[in-house]
C-alpha cells in the first residue's frame, strides 16, 4: 500500500524543498513537478511531491489524517 501525505512547500532550492505539515518540517524533492512554488500543497510520497493539489482538497485531506490519528489513540 502507498500513501501520500499533503504538505505545503515553505522553502525552494531547486530541486530540494523543504514542507511542511503541522508544525513538522521535511526536506523532499520537487522535481517530479511542474514549476513548484513557496505555498503551494502537494503530495508527498517517499520524500517525492508527486503532484499539486488545491489548498482546500489538502486541508480536508489533513482534517481526515489528524480525525484517524485521534481515533489511534484512543
């Protein structure tokens, strides 16, 4: 099973970016995408963004992560 996780670029440096999602940061790769910018989300699987997505499908995306995050905790 794959699974891609939405983050939002905070940093550009060529290919390198560095996102981030709830206060975590991570450095990934940006190349796989077309012209990258400082705020946009993306999907982020194995340190690659593999595609954009608009700000609103990744904060329902990032809702729906915290949601089963919570109900793993018990």
């Amino acid at each position: 099973m794959c699974l891609a996780v939405p983050l939002r670029i905070q940093e550009i440096h060529g290919s390198d970016a560095v996102a981030e999602r709830d206060g975590v940061r991570r450095k990934i790769k940006v190349g796989f995408i077309a012209d990258p910018k400082v705020g946009d989300y993306v999907m982020v699987h194995a340190g690659f963004a593999i595609e954009k997505v608009e700000e609103q499908q990744a904060l329902d995306d990032l809702a729906a992560f915290r949601e089963f995050e919570e109900a793993l905790r018990g």
